[in-house]
C-alpha cells in the first residue's frame, strides 16, 4: 500500500467529491448506435469500474462526463450541473488519466505535474513543490523527479500520470485503461493506488478497465456495458453470482474478452 510520510497538502474541505448522474443518456454516430438509454447515478466518493467488450462505449461515455462528446439524448449531469456546458468544467475539478499517459516529453517528471499549477497560478514554488512532491511519494516515485517521460518503464509513465492528476486536487477522477499493459504485480500496484486515494483525498473514480482483479478488487459497483446497454450494476460480491451468462462469462478468467462473440453488435 503506498504511504505518505509527508503531510498530505490537500484537504479533503477543499475537494469535495462530486456524484454523476446519467439520466437517459443516448449516443450516436451517424446510424451506429453507440449508447442506448443509459440511466446511472455514481455517488460521491465512490469507486466504479466500468468494463464491457472493446468497441462497447466506455470511452464514449467517460467523454461525456469531460464535455468531449455530448449526448444525442438525454443528459449527463456533474454534481448539479450539466456535463455539457463549459462553466462546469470551470467549477468542477476533473482530471482525466489517459491511456498513454500524454504527458509532455520534453519536460521533466517533475515539471510535468507542476505544469499546472504554475499555469493556474495555484502557489508560489515553494507550496508547487510540497504538493507535486507530495503526489509522488504516493505514488513511489520521488527519484523519479528529475527524469523525463523517455527514460521511464511503462508503469512508472502510467503512475506519473495519475501523479498528474492528484496534483490538480480532483473531485473527480476518470482513468482510460490504468492497468493495461502493465504486468500483473503493476497492475496490482496501480489498483491499490486507486483504492488508497479515496481515504486519501475522498474522490470519486470511475475507472474504465478490462483489468478483471482490478474491478473485483476495489470496485463499489461495478457495471458492465454490452450492446449499447448496461447489462448489469452491482458490488462484486452480487456480480459474481449473477444469473446472467454474459455476466458470468465476462468475469470468467478463462474466457479471452477479445474473442468476437464479445464483439459490440453494430446497429
Ligand atoms: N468520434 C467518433 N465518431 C464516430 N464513431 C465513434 C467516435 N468515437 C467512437 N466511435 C465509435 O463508438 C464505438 C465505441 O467506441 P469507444 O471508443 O467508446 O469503445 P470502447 O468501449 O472504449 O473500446 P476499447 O475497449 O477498445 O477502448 C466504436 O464503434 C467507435 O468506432
Ligand atoms: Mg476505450
């Protein structure tokens, strides 16, 4: 579990968790159905993992919650306010961790998380250094400072960017695929990070993976989106029972998640 043996500069008081509601949600390309109906409230401060087959919608719908996409119909609300307007984004602290980690090549791991807060003029130097510090130690990697992306394995980028984003002091917090790629102990790592920043910092995660023992692990819910729709809603203890062949298949570690019956339908 990472520990922190700095005191933590971020206070729970300023960062007060946010809930998202889907009511309804639809989305389409064109005639490609992508999302149908998708009614869903996550609460503050908890942690949802969102997984479903490639191709199903799951970035889709993680974009609405950014302002990225809006809806073809229906609504996706942000706290109190609508997802799609840009004063939400003002008001509300979101940060997104990508895929790849997008983090900028020519500047240092530590000028990659002080960036912002430079930018937003959150502090003299002196305060930009205890909280990017702070964001490292959490994530084991404060002898990482002085490098740059290139010289960093896989993980450790993966980890700089979720660093990134804890130094923005989120409300709310979206993770695009944390563990992909990364071996099975990282893997482990960076789901316990995510578990741990909930006590740390009280912020609601939804995190979009295919990583099974992540979703099993630290999920409060866990939802799983097939065909456009979301199939099933529930803690992982009530999942792993569930009746549903489709369920159980898809949290059946013997089943490869790529093989073409798991394929999203087009419509
Ligand atoms: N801007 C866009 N224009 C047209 N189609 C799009 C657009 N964005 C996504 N799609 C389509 O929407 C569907 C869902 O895409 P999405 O990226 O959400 O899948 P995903 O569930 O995140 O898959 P993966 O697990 O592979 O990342 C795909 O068929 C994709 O081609
Ligand atoms: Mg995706």
């Amino acid at each position: 579990m990472p520990t922190s043996s700095t005191r933590n500069p971020f206070t729970a008081e300023e960062s007060p968790a946010v809930g998202v509601t889907f009511e309804d949600l639809s989305k389409s390309f064109g005639r490609h159905v992508v999302l149908k109906n998708i009614t869903l409230h996550i609460e503050p401060g908890e942690i949802f993992v969102l997984m479903g087959p490639s191709g199903s919608g799951k970035s889709v719908l993680l974009k609405h919650i950014v302002g990225l996409e809006a809806p073809s119909g229906g609504r996706v609300t942000v706290g109190s306010q609508d997802a799609a307007d840009e004063t939400t984004r003002e008001t509300v602290r979101m940060a997104m961790v990508f895929q790849a980690g997008a983090l900028f090549n020519s500047l240092t791991v530590y000028d990659n998380l002080a960036l912002y807060l430079r930018e937003h003029r959150l502090g003299g130097e002196g305060k930009i250094r205890e909280k990017v510090m702070h964001a490292l130690q959490i994530l084991s990697l404060a002898n990482a400072a002085g490098k740059f992306p290139s010289e960093l394995s896989g993980g450790m980028r993966k980890r700089v960017a979720i660093a990134r984003a804890l130094v923005m002091e989120p409300q709310l917090l979206l993770y695009d695929e944390p563990t992909s790629e990364l071996d099975p102990v990282m893997s482990a790592t960076i789901s316990e990070i995510i578990a741990s920043l909930k006590d740390e910092y009280h912020v609601t995660s939804i995190v979009v993976s295919h990583d099974r023992d992540l979703a099993l692990s630290i999920a409060d819910r866990i939802g799983i989106l097939m065909g456009g729709e979301l199939i099933a809603l529930a803690p992982p203890a009530e999942l792993k029972h569930s009746s549903d062949p489709r369920v159980r298949d898809f949290l059946n570690p013997k089943i490869d998640l790529h093989h073409p019956r798991f394929k999203q339908l087009e419509t």
